[in-house]
C-alpha cells in the first residue's frame, strides 16, 4: 500500500488538511506531519538556528514546531523512516497562483518532498468567508490518484488551485505573471515605538489564456507544472555576452 505523506503551512489543526487526508485514504496510509501552528508564506524555509519539536497529537498525526519544509524533513527521518511513495501539501486557505508559489510554505512542502525524490504536490483553494472543502480535497485526491498510477518527470511537482465554486474540470496550466506593489503600513506600539506591517499585496495580472489565474476565473481546476531548476536558459547567452573584468590583486 503506497505511504502517502500530508502536510501544509496552516497548521495541523487545519480543517483543510484534515479533509484532504479522508480524501486521500482510500489511496494509500496516511500520516500527517504538519506545523504546529500556522506557518504561512513562509516560503521554502529551513530552521537551522533553532532544535525542533516533534510531538505525536493521534495515531497517524504529527505536529512540529517548525515550518512546511521542516515538517517534510522530519516525517521523512523520524516519523517514516523513509521517502512516502507521495507528498501532498494543503489544502492551503487561498490561492497559489504565478508569482505567490514563492512565497509559499505550501507550495515548499511540496519543492522539499520533490528534492528529497518523492512525487510532490500542494493543493490551495479560492479565500473564502466560510470554506466547503469537498472539492478541493476531492480534487487533490484525483490528481493524487493519477500521480501514483503515472509518475511524474524527475524534478517536477504539481500546483492544484481549486475555483470556490463547482468546477469545469482540470486544466494544465502556466504560472500567472503580474504587475505588483507592495504597501507597508507604519504604526506606533504603546511604548512608543514604530512598526510595520506588510499589507496584502495589490496586483494587476497580464493576460495569458495559458495562464492559472484565468483558468480558476474560468471556473477551471488549474494544475500548473512546477520545476526544481531555477536557471533563466533562455539568458544564457546574455550572461556570457557581458564584459565582466578579471579579478584584480586575486591569486
């Protein structure tokens, strides 16, 4: 029976998580290795500077004190005792879309359980007031299902957004591209010190049919192809053509 591994950034008290978990288990054994508490955009961070707890709530679930990418790595050393046959990541509260997978700690649960060889993928759905997870769990479980049956081409993993309402079906798509700009608004504490908070991020989306953001408009389910390799080939050739000097004084 494959070992499925489910983690998220929202916690592992996350309705979320614990819907697509049920939805995964017709699949395979499922364990739970999630945050303690919630971890999200937190990107694909790794705590080195601090020991990490690892503390059993239930049979088959675990929580750590630590991020998304943490998690993975304990469940793989300590929990598992080994690589799962698949990592799942989510269901995130909120969408995952073009440039938002590098903030992401669901996305990055996924990117570590692809480094470390096994097949990955986060699921994310619309932010809505009140949440019906039954389709992204179910969504998750399909694309799970497929993922088990055919694997995936070495060093890719999937990004699975799910629309709030009833959905067309799946769509292969790109990453979104966007026009963004960030705003930071400045407080004082009672002490009378300043602070800053960094405020939802306002965006303005170019246009690609391609695209995941339109797919999810469109009242698609958007599976985007995620790779490990971050390299700009295409400006290769642009690097090798600058004039960079020697190394004065360097022996």
């Amino acid at each position: 029976m494959p070992r499925i591994l489910v983690t998220n950034d929202d916690g592992v008290h996350s309705e979320g998580l614990r819907a697509l978990a049920r939805a995964l288990e017709p699949l395979g054994e499922v364990t739970i290795v999630a945050p303690l508490g919630d971890a999200s955009a937190i990107g694909h961070a790794l705590t080195l500077s601090r020991p990490l707890r690892l503390e059993k709530l239930e049979p088959g679930v675990w929580a750590v004190d630590g991020t998304p990418t943490d998690c993975v790595n304990l469940a793989v050393t300590r929990v598992l005792d080994g690589l799962p046959d698949l990592v799942v990541s989510g269901i995130n509260t909120g969408y995952n879309l073009g440039d938002d997978v590098t903030y992401s700690g669901t996305v990055g649960a996924a990117m570590e359980g692809t480094l470390l060889g096994a097949p990955s993928l986060a699921v994310s759905v619309c932010r809505q007031r009140e949440y019906d997870f039954r389709q992204p769990a179910w969504a998750g479980a399909e694309v799970a299902r497929v993922v088990l049956e055919r694997p995936l081409p070495a060093r890719t993993f999937l990004n699975v957004n799910v629309p709030p309402r009833r959905a067309h079906g799946f769509r292969a798509t790109v990453q979104g591209r966007r026009r963004q700009s960030t705003t930071v608004r400045q407080g004082e504490d009672p002490r009378g010190r300043k602070y800053y908070w960094i405020e939802e991020v306002v965006s303005d989306w170019d246009p690609d049919p391609r695209a995941d953001i339109e797919a999810v408009r469109a009242g698609w389910i958007s599976v985007t192809p995620l790779q490990l390799d971050l390299t700009a080939h295409e400006s290769l050739d642009f690097v090798e053509g600058l004039s960079l000097g020697a190394p004065a004084g360097v022996e």
